[in-house]
C-alpha cells in the first residue's frame, strides 16, 4: 500500500487535499492522471448499468435535500456508529475497528469509554440563519435521491416492472476512523442503482445482480481469486435492509468491502408516501393494481474499485514498475514519442500522429529525456501502448508500436494506427 501511495502522489492520480496547509484527515484531491481513470471507471459503469441495458434510466439528484428526506428516510435516527474513546489520550475509533488486542492505536493503553453512537451524515444550513428549520446534511448515499424522484421518473419515462433508476456521484460520511489511503474517506465517489420490482420476484433478482455485479468487476481485469462474497449479520445491517451481501477485494490490508448488495424491500417508498402524502404506488399496466414495488439495490464504491485497481495492476517487473490496467480504463490510452526531440522534422512529425489520434484517443505526447526513461514513465501510470517517430518514419511513414506489457514492437502504417490500437 505505501507503494501504491508513493506512486499515485508522484504520478499525478491523487494528492492530499489542501495539502499546503496541512492537509485534512481523509480528504484527497484527484489530480490529472486520477481524474481520467476516475471518469473512465464511471463510464464503464455508465455503459454497463445504463445504456446497455433497456430498463435502466439515469438520475443526477441534487446532494442537497430538504431536511425532512432523511428523518423519514431513518438516517438522522439510525445512520450511526459506535464510537470509543481512549481515557489516556482521549483519541476516538469506531468500536468495530479497533485492533484485536482492543489496546489504542494511538497511545498502546486500554481503557475505553462505553460505546456511543455517533452520526454519520455531515449538517449544513441552508439560507443565512443557522437555526434547526434550515438545518439540513450532505447525502451520505445517493439512492435517497432516486426514491423521491420515483414517481417523476414513472410519470415521464414510461417504465415496466422490473426496472432501474441509476446515478452516480458523491456521497458524504463523517467517519470517525479513517485510513487505508482513499479506502475510507470522508466525501467519495459512489454509483448505485435501485431495482424496483414485484415482492415475489425479489430473490430471484438479488442472485441476478450479484452475478452481474461480480461480472463486471471481473470485465475490468480484477481476478476472481481475489473476491469473495460475505453476508452481513444482523448487527451490522443497515436499518432499511433485509438482506446485505458486500463483495470483499483482497487489498494490501486483507479482505474488506468494495461492492454491496442489498434488499431494501418497500421500506423507502412506504416511509415517503406515508410522511410526504404523495402517492408513490406504481400501477401495473396489466391488472390495474396499485403497490409500492420492493427494491433490490446494487452499489458501486468507485473509489474503492479504483483502488482495487492499483493494487491489483501494480507490478514490479525487473527494474520497471508496470500499472497493468484495461485500455479503456488507463488514463492514457496511447503515448507518442519522437526519438529524440532535438530533430525538428521528427518533433512535428510526433505532433501530427497526436493530433491524429487526440480525435479518438486520450494521447500523450512526451519528448522529455531518453527513449528508455519515456517508456518506463508510460509503463508505471499504466499506459498501453507507445507509438514511436523514428528517421524510418520520415522515409515511410510507418512508426514503431511498443505494448506495455510484453514491451515488444511492432511497425505499423501511420494511417493504420487507430485501427491497430483498437
């Protein structure tokens, strides 16, 4: 993990937020290599979840809600954990995430306070008077959301049981132990969708999605060895579900949570149809019947995929670091090179190939030191392919094209080259 921190801070993927006044605990800012794959990974979701799928519409809700959203919801009641602080240095840890020999991971002592239960969700006022009226919280999850927009979306989109209302963006926790890098921060990056469905359909479906949802993280070239499904107990499953299965990664630090699954039956929309006095029940086009379909919710933590990720295409190779990542997903999907940058006709000659490719490709274009050293740069932000202006180039027009993980070359036509990158 220290690596995988050391290489993302160097390379440009993620730097600490407000790093020049110290920093914030769990706070990172996406630099310019991390917002790239950050944007490709959500893509990939985006294709998968929503357009390749005819019963999957989107939603981009607001992260700011009127107040009584989350009291009718049960998180300003029940969003909570336990929280225990060290009587010697008075440093606080959820309860569940202390060490096993229970002794403070700060000051080595042991000697805690009882458990209290301690909220999660940030508060915000809206307006400019701070008083409990205009009191309101960042989302802690997205799929609020989704549930009081359930009747626009029926209205407008004319959708038939079974289907899904997906959205991705971020969500906001105030956790009380943070670490592992970006495995658990305070504002991050979540994509989730709710599966509205008849109630006897409803296990049927929670075995559908955890086959899709293993298949895609499968699609981006995490293996299967290093997964594992895990059910939730009663103790730890979230106040509005029946049943919480999360899909573990084997990251650096062991098995811990990337994806879950939960059956969140009708409980949402009863609770909005009943607090807000709107009609929530969807009218089956067949029967005429009126009911509030149950809810098979998939989630997505993103940053958490793109950890798993790193982690998993991180290796060292002989004397190069190789981030070996899904073309599609790699910030860049090609570099180009002029051999060297001290002849002009080869330095636009690597200009016009970049241009070329910009129209299709995210392309770098790098002249900087020595042939070698521009190849292992590419190989360690995880690039695929390098294509290289040599003096043979300006003869006839072809190039070589180095692939990043075997390094071998070949040559290949100038006007042949977006074809043989796809």
């Amino acid at each position: 993990m220290e690596k995988i921190v050391s290489l993302t801070k160097r390379r440009g993927f993620f730097y600490p937020g407000s790093e020049i006044y110290g920093g914030v605990g769990g706070i990172y800012d996406l630099g310019p290599l991390g917002v790239e794959l950050a944007n490709n990974i959500k893509t990939a979701w985006w294709k998968n979840i929503v357009r390749g799928r005819d019963n999957v519409v989107g939603l981009d809700s607001a992260i700011l809600m009127n107040r009584q959203v989350w009291h009718t919801s049960g998180h300003v009641e029940s969003f909570a954990d336990p929280l225990v602080e060290c009587k010697s240095c008075h440093s606080r840890f959820r309860e569940d995430m202390l060490p096993k020999s229970k002794n403070c991971p700060t000051c080595g002592k042991n000697d805690w306070t009882a458990p209290r239960m301690f909220n999660l969700m940030f508060k915000t006022h809206i307006g400019p008077v701070e008083e409990e009226g205009t009191e309101t919280f960042l989302r802690p999850e997205t799929a609020q959301g989704i549930f009081v927009n359930f009747g626009n979306v029926v209205d407008t989109m004319r959708v038939k049981l079974p289907f899904g209302i997906a959205q991705s963006g971020k969500a906001f926790r105030n956790e009380i132990t943070l670490g592992n890098f970006i495995f658990r921060t305070l504002e991050f990056n979540l994509a989730e969708f709710e599966y509205f469905v008849y109630e006897k359909d409803w296990q049927k479906t929670f075995e559908t999605w955890k086959a899709e949802m293993e298949s895609w993280v499968l699609s981006l070239g995490l293996p299967k060895s290093k997964l594992r499904w895990r059910t939730h107990t009663d103790e730890e499953r979230a106040h509005y579900s029946k049943k919480t299965e999360d899909l573990d990664f084997e990251y650096p630090t062991g098995f811990k949570e990337m994806l879950g699954l939960a059956y969140r039956s009708d409980f949402d929309l009863k609770n909005h149809m009943e607090k807000s006095g709107t009609d929530l029940r969807y009218t089956d086009p067949d029967s005429g019947e009126k009911f509030i379909p149950h809810v098979v919710e998939p989630t997505f933590g993103l940053n958490r995929v793109f950890l798993a990720l790193l982690t998993n295409g991180y290796v060292e190779d002989g004397d190069r670091v190789v981030l070996k990542l899904r073309p599609d997903i790699a910030p860049y999907r090609v570099a180009v090179f002029p051999l060297v940058k001290n002849k002009p006709e080869l330095v636009k000659k690597a200009q016009e190939v970049y241009k070329q490719l910009k129209t299709k490709f995210n392309v770098a274009l790098d002249d900087r030191g020595n042939i070698g050293k521009r190849y292992l740069s590419q190989d360690e932000i995880g690039t695929p392919h390098c294509v290289t202006i040599d003096y043979q180039t300006l003869d006839d027009d072809t190039v070589t094209i180095r692939d990043r993980d075997t390094t071998e070359q070949v040559r290949a036509k100038i006007n042949d080259l977006e074809e043989n990158l796809k």
